[in-house]
C-alpha cells in the first residue's frame, strides 16, 4: 500500500490511464453514433469489430436486470450510449 498524497508508480499510472482512454473511446464512439446513426460506415464498423464482424440482427438479449431486450442492436448501443453503461454486453 503506498503512503497517501504519494504519485502513483509507472505501472499504476498506465493503468489508470488506460481506463480512462477505454471510457474515451467509449464516449467519442457514442457520440459518432448520436451524430451519424447507425448506418453510418464508422459506426457500422465499430459494431462489426464489437460482434467479431457481424452485426446481430433482430432482437437483443442483454445482460441488464430489468432491461433485458432490445429490439435490435442499434437500440441496445444507443441504451448503452445514454446511459453511460458503455461495456455493458450482449
């Protein structure tokens, strides 16, 4: 345990940062998704490489206690998107 008020090591630097580039990405994804919509090339890719390069079609199952279906994976993103929930899965 470090000393409070001391600076973080090397290693517990990269890590806080790099939770904090994920969340960013998350983010700057949603918003592409909120400018563009869903059929935009981007976005399409983005949710291609999210699903190992097919986007589900039809009705999603998630694992959200209380919101447990979408009717397809446009609306769970954008769920996600609004809700600041950006790893939630499928």
């Amino acid at each position: 345990a470090q000393q409070p008020g001391t600076p973080l090591s090397d290693l517990e630097y990269r890590q806080f940062f790099r939770s904090l580039r994920v969340a960013h990405r998350a983010s700057t994804a949603c918003l592409l998704r909120a400018l563009y919509g869903c059929q935009n090339p981007l976005v399409r890719r983005l949710d291609e490489y999210e699903n190992h390069g097919v986007i589900p079609e039809g009705p999603i199952c998630s694992e959200l206690p209380g919101t447990p279906f979408f009717p397809d994976f446009c609306n769970f993103s954008f769920y996600r998107c609004t809700r600041k929930r950006y790893f939630i899965k499928v």
